[in-house]
C-alpha cells in the first residue's frame, strides 16, 4: 500500500468516526430550535399583553438599575449567541452529516449494493434536512428577537436622555415602569 493510499484510507476512516457525534448534533440543534420557538411564542405572548416580563433589557435595568447601554448591549448580545450560532453551525452540520455518508454510498454503488446507497443517502439527505430547518426556525427567532431588543435598548436611551433633561430643569420624566417597580414586580 502506498503512502497516498495510506493517507486517503485513514482520512476515510477518520471521516467515518464522526458520523454519530454530528448526527447527534443535528439531532439536537433540530429540537434547540423548537424549544427556541416555543420560549419565543411565549414571549411574544407576553410582550402582546404588555408583561413586563417580556422585556427583557427593561427587566435587567430594573434589577440593576447601575447598568449603562454598553452593559444592556453585551445582555442582548449574551442573550441572543447561542440563537445566533446555532443558525450559524446547522448548515455546517448539515453539509457535513450530507458528505459522510457519500463515501460509504459511493462505495456500495461500485458493489453494486443499491440498498446500501439508498440507506446512506436516505441518512444524508435526512440530516441535512433536519439541520435546515433548525437553522430557518432558529434564524427567524434571532431576527425577531434582535429587533426586539433594539427597541428595547432605544427605548431605554431615549428614557435616560429624558431623565437627564428633567433633571437639568426639562420636561418632568414619566417613567411608565415605575409603577410596576413600586409593585416589585421584574
């Protein structure tokens, strides 16, 4: 056996060796991405009903009213990274899980063994499948939910810029989540 084939053996079989731990990714990013939706559903709820709960950034002034807008952008950030990998890797996954078992297709169409291909591919078109349509869901709710957040955070801004004024003399600050936190609520 040459060295070349020694190499493209090993690269097959080093290849063949990460089939189940993307599989398994896949598997998982699929129902991330559902368990993502269904808490966006919720939370879309809640914003419809003015819960201030679904707000996210106001929640985190409220319990830490010493935070700045550079703190509120790195919360949004933080909240929305593993949304935005997620949409990120699944195609990755997806293409990878697809070309893994294109090998092991091709060789059994050289066998002539056409149920083994149509198992693999039956693998591979699956995979990638699952993993496009976690990446769409999970895209969607990223997209969403970003713009929720950026008005949250302009809200805030614009909120902060009236208090100061207020405080120099301006128009009185009126402030609508006082109220909820009197109550305590957050």
């Amino acid at each position: 056996m040459s060295l070349s084939q020694l190499i493209e053996t090993a690269m097959y079989g080093l290849s063949q060796l990460f089939m189940l731990p993307v599989l398994l990714l896949v598997t998982v990013l699929f129902f991330y991405a559902f368990h993502a939706l269904g808490r966006f559903l919720m939370q879309a709820r809640q914003r419809r009903r003015g819960d201030p709960r679904a707000q996210e950034l106001h929640a985190a002034l409220r319990l830490d009213p010493s935070l700045g807008v550079t703190d509120l952008e790195a919360i949004a950030v933080h909240r929305l990274e593993t949304l935005r990998i997620a949409t990120r890797v699944g195609p990755m996954l997806g293409l990878v899980a697809t070309m893994i078992p294109m090998g092991p297709a091709l060789m059994a169409l050289s066998d002539g063994q056409l149920q083994e291909v149509s198992r693999n591919l039956m693998i591979a078109f699956s995979a990638v499948i699952l993993a496009l349509i976690a990446s769409a869901i999970t895209y969607w709710v990223v997209s969403v939910r970003r713009r929720w957040l950026a008005t949250e955070l302009a809200d805030i801004e614009k909120r902060g810029c009236r208090a100061a004024a207020h405080e120099q003399g301006g128009a009185p600050y009126d402030d609508p989540l006082a109220p909820l936190a009197a109550e305590g609520v957050q």
